[in-house]
C-alpha cells in the first residue's frame, strides 16, 4: 500500500489553468493538461464510462427537465443534472456498476464449499461486497471520470465533473475515501479470517494498481483493446471471485486459470461498450477493437469472445466428470446468442442496452452453475 500511496502522491494535477472546455470525446482519456499531481491528488481509473453515440456531438446543456433522478442515482446516461453534493458523489461512483463485483463474490463464496447461512458468514460475505462494489467500484469509476473529464467535456459537458458541479479537490477526496476505505475493509476481512498471509488486502491492492494502470500515463491500458478490456474483464470477474473465494476457503491454481479463462467472457463484455466510442477514441488515438478493427470485424470478436469462453469452460466442466453442470452452462448459452443476433449483430450501437439487459443475466448465471461445479 506504501508503494500505491507513494506513487500517486507524487503526481501533481496542475490543471489549475485548464478550464473544461465543450471539447472532448467519449470515454477515457484526461486532458492533456499536464497531469502531475500534489497532495491532492490521487489518480486512478478502471472501469468504462458512460459515452456518446459514435459521432454524435453533445449537448451544450444537460437534460434537465428530461433527465431522470434514477439515471443519476445510478450513474448512467440520460441523468437528471443535480446540485445535491451527495448525490453528485454517488453519481460518480455509478451503482449500476456494483452488481457484477458483488455477483463476484457470492460466485466466489459458492466456489469455496464453505459458506453457510450463519449470521457470520453472511456479515462476511456483506463487508466483502461492501469493499469490492461501493468503495473499489466507486473508486475506480470516480476515477475513471476523472480520467475522462476532457471527453466528457465534448459528449457530455453536463457531466459532473467537466460541468464544475464538484470541485476537483471534492474529487480528489472522494477517490481517496473510496480507496483507504476499500482496503481499509480488505485488512478486516483477513483478520476476521484469520489468514496468516492478507491474501483479501493483496487482491484489493493489486486490483487498485490495475484499476490505476489501466487509464493512467505513461502505461494507459485502455490504449490497447485487448490488454485494457482483458483487464477489465479479468477486474469484474476474476478479481472478486477470488476476494469471496479466499473469504471462505482457499485459492487453487486451477480456480485462478478457470477465472482467467472465464475473463476472456469479460473482455467481450466490455468490448460491447467501445462501439459508441469509436469516433472519440479514434480521434485520441486510443486502439480500441472497433477502431482497430472496424465495427463489423469487431462485433464478432465480441460475440466470439463471450460464447467461445462458455463453450470452453462447460468442455471444461464435461471433462471434470460434471456433465450436468456442463449442460446447464450450454443451455444458458442459447439465450446469450438469440440476442446476440436479435439486438448486438444487427446494430451494436443502438442496441447495445437491450442486448447486455437481455443476454447478461444468463451469463452471470453462468458463472454461479461453474462456481457450484467447482465446489462439488
């Protein structure tokens, strides 16, 4: 922890003489102002952001009489511009961004064979999700604003940040919270296990330093389309069924390349989210799969990355001598496919919510039928 409190403190944000301005695209990105950061500052990001359509320019005002309070709450588009401070934090801490990680940890508890419906295990079980959903989620993507408030400033300049509805010290504070409170969660957690090794505080420290890497110069992952969405798959998978995991039992090798195997699911996942980005990355330069690619190429890479790794992990299951795991992951695949090519193949822009609303839920059922495979 030393060493993430060292490094960002050494960065010094003087965007002091940088005012948003209405210009900026899409996802990621900070403005080239000259990120360098002082006591107040801590930079990290790791999740996407919410973004424009591809091509289309943002508003100059934000949807005030049309935006919905729900929207904001949640932390996605269409958001009702509020004044509310708390609000506004949670905002940018975007909830609707939270069900993964915690599904993560319930996948990990019912991997481990040791969970049991006692008072103490489920307040474990809460705490873990605490610390991976609303303090290292929120951190991430408060930071990931932040990383992308000069794109914000061309889509969306109603957005919180780039709109100045919160300061960039009242930023900077809430990364911090998020982050120390993460962590500070994870040092309980192992505790409360009585791990001789602080394997929950590793898990989240390591995943604070992807969530950093990811977005943050001189490395930037989201510049590369593979490594950055393998990251973030690998972050809403992997990262949180190991934390519930190692809550409730032990960490084996093959659970670690299983969930590994199981993020390549996740990079399609996030792919899904690149291709109302295309115009704004392009323009940064960032080599997102569909700019790399192009949209047709990418959007079967996409459905290729998701179905080819459930069909790999129910072989998986098949050979373990678990065949009616195996079948139940195959049946859930069939939804995932009609929607694929009901809604994402057809128009991957336009479609994109109705597909992940559609074909989500049977993927993270997925993950559970494998976690109570591995179990048995």
């Amino acid at each position: 922890m030393a060493s993430l409190v060292n490094t960002i403190y050494s960065i010094r944000l003087s965007s002091s003489a940088n005012t948003f301005n209405p210009l900026r695209n899409q996802r990621l990105s900070a403005k080239p102002s000259c990120i360098s950061f002082s006591r107040r500052g801590l930079v990290v990001r790791a999740a996407e952001t919410d973004t424009d359509q591809v091509g289309g320019k943002a508003p100059d005002k934000a949807p005030t009489s049309t935006g919905s309070s729900i929207n904001q709450i949640l932390g996605i588009k269409g958001a009702k511009q509020e004044t509310d401070k708390w609000k506004i934090r949670v905002q940018l801490m975007k909830p609707v961004t939270w069900p993964p990680l915690v599904w993560g940890i319930v996948c990990g508890a019912a991997a481990s064979g040791n969970f049991h419906w006692t008072l103490e295990d489920v307040a474990k079980s809460i705490v873990c999700m605490l610390m991976s959903g609303p303090c290292l989620t929120g951190y991430t993507q408060t930071i990931n604003d932040w990383y992308d408030r000069e794109i914000d400033a061309i889509n969306e300049p109603y957005r919180p940040i780039p709109s100045g509805a919160i300061s960039e010290d009242e930023v900077i504070t809430q990364i911090w919270v998020l982050l120390l409170g993460g962590l500070g969660l994870a040092g309980l957690l192992d505790v409360w296990a009585g791990h001789d090794f602080p394997v929950i505080f590793y898990l989240a420290l390591g995943g604070s330093l992807l969530s950093y890497i990811y977005s943050a110069p001189p490395l930037k992952l989201k510049q590369n389309g593979w490594i950055g969405n393998f990251a973030l798959g690998a972050s809403y998978i992997s990262l949180p069924w190991w934390a519930g995991q190692a809550l409730f039992g032990t960490l084996t090798p093959d659970i670690i390349v299983l969930t590994l195997l199981y993020s390549m699911a996740g990079l399609g996942i996030a792919i899904v989210n690149d291709f109302k980005s295309i115009e704004g990355d392009r323009k940064l330069g960032l080599q997102s799969l569909p700019v790399a690619f192009g949209a047709e190429t990418a959007k079967w890479i996409c459905v290729g990355a998701i179905d080819i790794t459930q069909i790999s992990v129910a072989g998986y299951l098949l050979g373990a001598g678990k065949p009616y795991y195996a079948l139940a992951l195959l049946g859930l695949i069939v939804p995932q496919v009609f929607f694929q090519f009901k809604y994402f193949l057809k128009d991957p822009v336009k479609y994109d919510v109705k597909y992940q609303a559609s074909a989500q839920p049977f993927l993270i059922l997925g993950l559970l039928v494998t976690a109570l495979a591995t179990s048995h």
